[in-house]
C-alpha cells in the first residue's frame, strides 16, 4: 500500500480537508489502488519526452487596457455567504500568515 | 399546431429554419419539448438539475425578439450544470455551490445565445465532472432513458439523456476524460469533444483545465457541426484558444471516400463486451460501403492512460477546486469560528466523497517529495502517449475504436469500485491527453433478448483540427448504416414506452 | 566567538500599469471596496486569467537594466496555500523558470560603487486586502477587499550578500530610484508600492557555510528594514552567545514598538505544491520585442551611468551628481538649464537648492513645480544673477514671494529684484561705510588690505545685499586710495 494513514492525514491537511478517524483506513486503501495502478507508468519508455506543458500557446497577450467585465461591488458581494458595507466577512484572521 | 407540439422530433437545423421562416415560435419550439417527451419521461429521467418557466420564457423572448436568422434560431438546449449561466444556478452539482448564480456568462453560452439558442435549463452531472454515471450528483443521480435501472454515463449524463428522450435537440457537455463521449454512446447520441483549444473554457468550471473541453450532444451528425460552427474559435477571455479560427465543418456530408481509418484491433481483443464488438464490426463495414479503406495496426493499450489521467487531472482539480472555501460564494459551514475551521469544515461538507478523494490524489501527487515520482512523470507519459497518436495518424485520416468497453452498467454497479469506474473511460481518456478531437456516433440498438434494447456506439478519433473528417465519417455511419442496426433512428427509438 | 551577518532581501515591486496582471480591471487605488474586481481577479468559478503585456514588458525593462539574463520562454506557476485574501488560494507566479535570471544593483556607498548581485526577478499577481479583526455583534470578524487582488507585481530576490542593515537601506534606495527611473512604478514603500522581506543568519567570521536563516516580514519602510534587521542580528547575537540555536523561523517587525514576533516555526513551514499554470501558455519573448526595449533603455540611460557622467564630464561634485540624476525630472530639469547656457554649477545649484528644496518644502510634484514656475523663468532668473544683475540674495527673496507669497515668476523674475549697481547709487553707502569705520579704514591704508572684505560687507549691509561686490570693491579702493598718505 502505497499511502499511509499518516500520509493521508498530511494531505488531508494541506486541501483543507478532515477525515474522520474511521474513515481514513479506507481512504488510504483508495488512494493507493489507483496510486498502484499509477506505478505501472514506470514500465513506459519516457527516454526524450518532456513534460507537456499543454496550453497551445500561440493566444496573444492582452493589452494593457480596461474591459467590460468589472462588476458593481453589489454584484461582487451578491453571492457571498456573509458581507458589509462593500466588504466579504470571514471569521477572525487572527495572525498574518500570509507568504 | 400539432406541427409545432411535435416540433422537439426536429434537428436542430430544421427547427432553426422553421423558426427563422415563423412557422413556429422560439416559445413553441422550448414547449414542445417540455410539454412532450419531457412530460413523460423526465421525472422517471432526471436529466435536469435547474430550469424555471420564467428563465425558458425569457430566453425564448430574446430569441425571438433578437429575430436574427442565426445557425439556432429557438433551438432549445440544455447545457451542463458547470457552464456559467446569468439566468439558471450554476452548482456542478455539488453543495460547495449551492444555490449559486454567477454575474457572467460562459463564452460557450453567450456564443449560443448570439446564434439565436435558448438556454432552457442546466443538466445534472456527476459533481464537478468526476464520473463516469452520473450517480456522484448532490441532486441524486440521472437514469438511462433506454432503461431506468442503468446509468446514462458522465459526468454529462444529464445533457445526453435529455438529447436522447428528445427534451432538445441539442446539448452542452464538457469532456475531461470522456465525459462527453461515454454517456453519448450509453444514450445513443452523437457526442464531440473537440480539440484542445478549438472550444474556449470562459465560464466552464475547472476540473483538469489542460484535458477540458466543451463538448456537444446532439442525434445528428449534421446538428453537431452546426453548433460547432457557431462555437468554436478563438477567444481573448481564454489564452489556451488558439489564434486561428476554428476548422470549417460545413461539408459535414462531404463522405469519406478516400479516407483511410485506423483499425487498432489489439485494443478490444478482451475485457470489451461482445455487442460493443459487434457494432464496430458493423460500422467499420459501412465506412468500407462508404468508400474509405481500413488500416489496421496496434496500438498503445489504454491502460497507460488511465494511469496518466489520474495524476494529471487529480492534480489540476486539486488546484483548481481550493477556491471553493466558503468565502466569496457558495456555502459556507454554520459553525465557523475561525478561518482554519472555515476551510475544513465548508470543504469537508461540501464536497461529495469522490470528490474529496480526487482532491486527496491530486494534493499528494503535488506535494513535496512526490511531484517528480507523480506529477512529472505523468506529464512526460503524456507527451509519450501523444507521439503514440501522431505516429497513428501519419498512417490513416481517424481511428475506429469503442467509445466505452461497456454497455450502461447498472447504478451501483461500480459506485463501491473507483478504479473500476476510473476503467470505463478506458477508450475516451487518450484523447484528452493528447490534446485530440473525438466523436461518439450511434451504432444502433443491441437486440433486446427479454431485456430493454441498449444503445451502441463507436468512437472515432482524429489529429488535431481533425473535426471535418470525424464529423463527415460520423455522417457516413448515420446513412451507411445496415438499415436493421446502424441506420435506426429515434422514430423507432421513442417508441418504446418506459418498459423495464 | 565573532560572528557576521548574513542578509538576503526579497522584494516586491507594484507596477503602475492601467490595468491589473490577468484581467481587463483597474490596477488603480483608493476606489470603494470590492469595485475594481471582475469574475476573474475574485477566483470565480470558470474565469480565466491572461497576461497583461505592459507588466510583462516592465519586468524586462527591469531586467535589461540589471543586466539579468531574460528568458525567452517563461512558465507561471501556481503557488497553493489557503488565505481568506486570496481569491483561488493559489497565486500565479513564476518558479522554476522565471523571466529574469541574474543580474546585479549598482549601489554607490560613501565612496565606492557595490554591486549587490542577484538571483532573478519574476512576475506575479498581487493579493487582496484582509483587515485586522474587529468586534462585529458579539463575535470578531475580518473584513476583506479585493481591489489589490491581480494587481501586478514584480519580485526581485538579491543572492545573501549584505553584512550590515545599512547596505539593506542604500540598495532599497537605489531599487526605489531605478523602478522610478523606468518609469515602470513610484516604489513608494509606505504605500506598499514597494516591499521587502529579508532573510538573516549569523555565521562564526571566516566560516564559508551560512548558519540557519530567519525570514523578516513587514518591513514597511526604508528606516523599518534597518532598524528591523539590526533588532534581529541582535536577537541572534544574543541567542548564539548565549550557546543557543538559532531556530528557522519567520518573524514580523513591528516598527512602532521596535519589537519582533514569531509568526511561524519550521513545523509549520507550507509546502506550496507548485506547479505550471494550465491556464497560460509559456511566455514568450521575441526577439523583436527585446530588441526594442535595449534600444528605449538606451536612449533612457541609467541613474548610476547618468551620475558618473555628471561627475566626470560636467564637473559636478558627487553629493550634486547624485541629486540631479536622483529621477528624470530633476535631469530634465537642469538639462534644459544647462541648455539655454546657465552654467553647470549653477544650474546643479538651482536643482539642489531649489528645485529640491521648494518640492520637498511645499511636497510638490515636478510637474506642480514646473507649473508654478516654468523652468524657462526660473533659468531667466538665474542668468540675470549670472550676469551680475541679480545677486543671489536678490533672487532668493524673489522666489520666496513666489512661494510664499504667491506672486507670479514670470514677469517678477525678469524685471524683480535688479541688483543697485551704479556708482551714483552706491556712493553714498561706501562714504559712509569709510566714515563710520575709522579704524579698520587705518588698518587697511596701513597696508593691512585684508580689511577690505570687512569695509565691502558693511556696505553690502548698507544695500540690504543688493550691491554687486566687485562694485563696491572697486568703488572703496578709488575712495580710499584718495585718503592715503601722500595723496
Ligand atoms: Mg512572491
Ligand atoms: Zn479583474
């Protein structure tokens, strides 16, 4: 098996995800059958292939120019789950851990 | 009148020339659909995730009002619950989405409405277009119309089922891994997933923004080119476009005389159902009475890129899915004291189980110490699998292959199983990796014996920019067909009642 | 044991496009909250981002002008991490292959030039604004504004090589002239158009390894950075000597009570999960597009070239050089002086002790200045005094009932302030002057001529700083030379 319950909970904290103690066997079992099936890759000659860097890459830049698509900021609160005064609320940032 | 109530058996183009000459209304043309096939079958169906009379009503109006003589004028068409609509909710189906509508509309979209469409709702979906059935929707699953007891494929099985029980003519999926081409082939429609850069992605939520594209549903060859000619091209709001326009598919009834297709016999030697086996058999004989010669030669089994998708794509949607937190729109979780608990406990709520755990593949295929083992060797496997193509095609024009190794499997089936789930797109993934475009086309009914006769299919996949060839040789297969199989068109298919 | 400072610094520098990196939006300032925002630059679902060609163009006039190497085919990169003010939790920019690599900042310190190198320069898009919590019904909330979000940005990373908080200072001054001189952002930091990070360790003197870094974080402003720095190599010099470790960690500086806080330990360092943006093809440069701007560089020229020039072929004294070539208005400026044949002296005179002065003392823009007065009457001015008829008295008080008055320059300043210069006029004083200074006026017939300095700055009192001495020199020597002995 190729992720350990540990692995999974690392991961689990780097997306921002919880999952419940009984469930992490089966997780671990999951990711690993198709993180097995992934290691079959190895029996593929990849001598001379660059990654794919996919985008067909012939698209123009843009200008440095204004376009339509600027919301009101009523439209931009709309959908927000909690705002005020032309702000989004979120719960207390309590210390900059910005990078 | 009972002209325009039966309207919703049209083409797409023939109900656009109806409208444009006023024989019927936009109006006309939405209702029939609704208040005919859908009236019977789509409660039994699902294939619709939202609509609302006033949103049809107004689209229709516009439409109609706009008067222009466009590729669609009042053609009705469902598109996927992951394309951004001003008018429906956009949720792909998941609760991280509830209840949200977006201030913008997809290009996809507004391009549809500029042609004179109407938007008449949005498809379920398997959520944010993981799966390949359908059943991963926060709105329950949709069922095959052919039989309620099977899936209609994914993750577009709502637009395909729709299509398919005659709702509209026309479709809007998006294909990541097949999920456009499989469940045509479970609904027996044609479906397109064009090539790479040819459909922009403005407004098509992100799963695997290098292996998505939109694709179109629709039970006539000749419908598919006429909604790729009013999609398809460059877009500024995209920058994966590509700067030419689009490949020019108005001689979709040119034929094939002359063409030569790929015959990788090697790729359902096993493991594909019999019927599936049978109907390529059929259509690769029509190709022949058509005119076109068939090349046969091996090819890379699928198996690598099944392995290559399930890094790359998990990897992408692990990225592309953070912005779902609780902050800006969507649901956000009652209990959220501080912003740590506002991640986990909005994400660990809001998405579905597949979901969560094709963010957990993607997070551990990026994070440290894993990226090179993972990542960056699928991303080379990839290139490798896209030589694999080329060197194909420098032998024949398009190749003939499955669309899905299976007939519609019945829900539950795989649900327990994802790796097995992760196979059945076996056939459709390559294309995606390799940037291509492919074409699901009908094959005609398996012979019922005692049960619901089930939609056949086969793929055909061409080089980049390959969409004229697909969508002539998919013509072909339409009137070439062996009258008995192939050539069964939907006359005889609607006219089972929903027997089980 | 001795140990030295090692420092590295990070910057970001906010470019002053019109638009933002990825989107049609305003890169502009001050607009009510969350209104400069678009489907794209709020992480909607579906929006895509695409570049802007103007950042794109600045990061390689930047580069050219650092002498970095310029790629000619750049990745973006995504860069994870959840934070409320970033609207995809992830932010596009460069990694493994950014668009400048290399390249040094020329630093004059007292008297030698330094060359600070450096590692690259990428670009990347900004983050919103969240604010510090706030009581809200009876709970705390944060508040959130996206206006800044997509707002493009530059990041230049120096290799470790300054030893004094001091150096840190000097070459976030010249960085701040540089981005000014191109034109391509105000580097004001206070304003956060320009930031820095450091990275500091200590290491036993001699030793070649670096010992273990902490990373400083908001250091808002130039003095902030140095007093910063110098509050962190203390904390570490204390720490070693003490016999203790120096633990990897990122600290914020808090500038008003000069105090450091640990903001976060090794453990939880993040692991960023880069990897390319599939949104955006590579960036390519071509070479037309490099072509041009060497060319537009070359016709700009460089401060630190520009300041060694004015050194050595217009004579200027260095702490002179420096301020005419501080940004392109002031060499403008005394330019088009030196142009209508004022002197070099005196037009580097002009710019360093009015121009300047007046900018600094009313914070005028150059443009507000050239407003007030033109450059073409403030160099009508200073060829009168140049021609002896304006002192530099006369014209000083002309400019300060310009700016303190609020009078008009342009017909004061070429009829104003005509120095007293005839004999007729002068007379009298220089009479008087001999009369009341009897003794002085002995000294100097006694041979003692130094004196006449003293004589010559009483009637210069008498004119209220009017006359023009070498007058009044000539005139006292006539008068006197009548009262000498044997006349
Ligand atoms: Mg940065
Ligand atoms: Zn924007």
């Amino acid at each position: 098996m190729s992720i350990s319950r540990d692995d999974v909970r690392k991961i689990a904290e780097l997306a921002r995800l919880e999952i419940a103690d009984d469930r992490i066997e089966r997780v671990a079992r999951e990711l690993s059958a198709v993180l097995d099936y992934a290691a079959s890759l190895s029996q593929l000659d990849l001598e001379g292939c660059e990654p794919t860097v996919f985008a067909p890459g012939d698209a123009p830049l843009r200008e440095d120019d204004l376009d339509g698509r600027r919301l009101a900021s009523e439209v931009a609160l709309a959908a927000a789950p909690e705002a005020e005064h032309g702000f989004f609320l979120v719960p207390p940032i309590v210390e900059n851990l910005n990078p | 009148m009972s002209a325009a109530k039966e309207a919703w058996r049209l083409s797409a183009a023939t109900l656009a020339a109806g409208v444009g000459a006023g024989d019927l209304s936009a109006a006309e043309a939405v209702a029939s659909g609704w208040e005919g096939p859908a009236a019977r079958w789509e409660a039994d169906v699902h294939a619709v995730a939202h609509t609302d009379a006033a949103a049809r009503a107004a689209g229709a109006a516009m439409a109609q009002a706009a008067g222009a003589k466009g590729a669609l004028q009042g053609v009705p068409v469902l598109v996927k619950d992951n394309l951004c609509t001003t008018d429906y909710p956009t949720t792909c189906a998941s609760r991280v989405l509830a209840g949200y509508r977006p201030p913008y509309d997809a290009t996809v979209i507004r391009r549809l409405r500029e042609a004179g469409a109407v938007v008449i709702g949005k498809g379920n979906m398997d959520e944010f277009a993981m799966g390949s059935s359908t059943e991963h929707s926060c709105y329950g699953p949709t069922r095959n119309p052919f039989d309620l007891e099977r899936v209609p494929g994914g993750s577009s099985g709502g637009p395909a089922a729709a299509v398919a029980y005659g709702l509209c003519p026309l479709g809007l999926g998006s294909d990541t891994g097949g999920s456009v081409r499989q469940p045509a082939a479970f609904c027996g429609v044609f479906g397109l997933k064009p090539t790479y850069g040819r459909m922009s992605r403005y407004g098509l939520v992100a799963f695997g923004s290098s292996l998505d594209q939109v694709g179109i549903f629709a039970r006539h060859a000749g419908d598919v080119a006429t909604a790729y000619s009013a999609l398809a091209g460059p877009d500024p709001f995209d920058a994966t476009t590509r700067r030419t326009p689009a490949p020019d598919v108005s001689r979709w009834e040119h034929g094939v005389r002359g063409l030569r297709f790929g015959w990788p016999a090697n790729l359902w030697r096993e493991g594909v159902e019999p019927e599936i086996v049978e109907g390529l058999e059929e259509a690769a004989a029509s190709l022949e009475r058509a005119g076109a010669q068939r090349v046969p030669f091996d090819f890379m089994p699928g198996g690598f890129a099944v392995a290559t998708y399930y890094l790359v794509a998990t990897a992408e949607a692990s990225s592309n899915l953070a912005r779902f937190d609780g902050v800006r729109y969507g649901f956000r979780h009652a209990d959220s004291p501080d912003v740590r608990s506002l991640y986990t406990r909005t994400r660990s709520a809001g998405f579905g189980p597949e979901v969560q755990r094709r963010i957990l593949l993607g997070t551990y295929a990026l994070s440290a110490g894993y990226y090179d083992a993972y990542y960056l060797t699928a991303q080379r496997a990839r290139t490798r699998i896209r030589r694999e193509y080329q060197a194909a095609f420098a032998r024949c024009d398009f190749m003939l292959l499955p669309a899905t190794p299976t007939l519609p499997f019945r829900l539950g089936e795989k649900t327990e199983d994802p790796l097995a789930m992760y196979l059945s797109d076996i056939f459709t993934i390559g294309a995606n990796l390799a940037g291509i475009p492919g074409l699901t086309v009908p094959a005609g009914m398996t012979p019922g014996n005692g049960r619901p006769p089930l939609p056949r299919a086969v793929q055909l996949l061409g080089p980049d920019d390959s969409e004229p060839v697909l969508l002539a040789a998919g013509r072909a297969l339409e009137v070439h067909g062996d009258e008995t199989r192939l050539g069964r068109r939907h006359e005889t298919e609607f006219a089972w009642p929903m027997k089980r | 044991m001795a140990h030295e400072a090692v420092i590295g610094l990070e910057c970001h520098i906010q470019l002053n496009t019109r638009s933002k990196m990825f989107c049609g939006c305003p890169a502009t300032f001050g607009a009510a909250p969350n209104s400069n925002v678009c489907p794209v630059c709020l992480g909607l679902p579906g929006a895509l981002p695409v570049s802007n060609r103007a950042a794109v163009d600045a990061a390689i006039r930047l580069g050219l002008a650092l002498g970095c190497g310029i790629r000619r085919e750049s990745v973006f990169a995504r860069k994870h991490y959840f934070y409320p003010d970033m609207p995809k939790n992830f932010q596009i920019t460069q990694y493994d292959q950014p668009l400048c690599g290399g390249g040094v900042l020329p630093v004059r310190i007292g008297e030698e030039l330094r060359l600070f190198e450096l590692t690259r320069v990428h670009v990347e898009e900004d983050t919103g604004k969240s604010f510090h919590p706030e009581r809200y019904g009876d709970r705390q909330i944060s508040r959130v504004d996206f206006n800044r979000a997509g707002v493009p940005l530059l990041e230049l990373v120096s290799r470790p090589v300054f030893g004094e908080p001091s150096e840190c200072a000097a070459f976030l001054q010249a960085l701040r002239r540089l981005v000014r001189w191109l034109g391509i952002s105000d580097g004001d930091m206070e304003k956060g158009q320009l930031r820095c990070d450091a990275n500091v360790s200590l290491r036993p003197v001699g030793q070649e390894a670096l010992g273990t870094k902490t990373e400083l974080k908001n250091l808002n402003s130039i003095k902030g950075v140095e007093k910063g720095l110098t509050a962190e190599i203390a904390r570490q010099r204390k720490v070693l000597a003490a016999g203790g470790a120096i633990e990897q960690a990122t600290l914020l500086y808090d500038a008003d009570h000069d105090k450091l806080a640990v903001m976060r330990t090794k453990e939880f360092a993040h692991d960023y999960r880069y990897f390319p943006e599939p949104d955006l093809p590579v960036l390519r440069v071509e070479e037309a597009w490099l072509a041009t701007s060497r060319e537009r560089l070359a016709e700009l020229g460089l401060p630190w070239d520009v300041e060694v020039q004015l050194v050595r072929d217009d004579g200027l004294p260095e702490d002179q050089a420096a301020i005419v070539s501080a940004d392109r208005d002031s060499l403008q400026c005394y330019r088009n002086l030196v142009s209508v044949g004022l002197s070099r002296k005196t037009s580097a005179n002009v710019i360093v002790n009015v121009v300047r002065k007046y900018e600094n003392k009313y914070d005028l823009s150059p443009a507000a200045f050239e407003q007030k007065v033109p450059w073409k009457v403030l160099a009508g001015l200073f060829l009168r005094v140049e021609q002896a008829e304006v002192t530099a008295t006369g014209a000083r008080g002309l400019l300060e009932e310009v700016f303190e008055k609020g009078a008009d320059p342009t017909t004061l300043f070429v009829t104003g302030g005509t120095a007293v210069g005839g004999a007729e006029e002068l007379l009298p004083l220089v009479l008087a002057a001999i009369e009341e200074n009897p003794g002085p006026v002995a000294q100097y017939l006694g041979g003692k001529t130094a004196t006449l300095g003293f004589l010559v700055g009483q009637v210069m009192k008498k004119s209220g700083g009017q006359a023009v001495p070498q007058t009044v020199r000539e005139l006292l020597e006539v008068e006197l030379a009548k009262r000498a002995p044997g006349a």
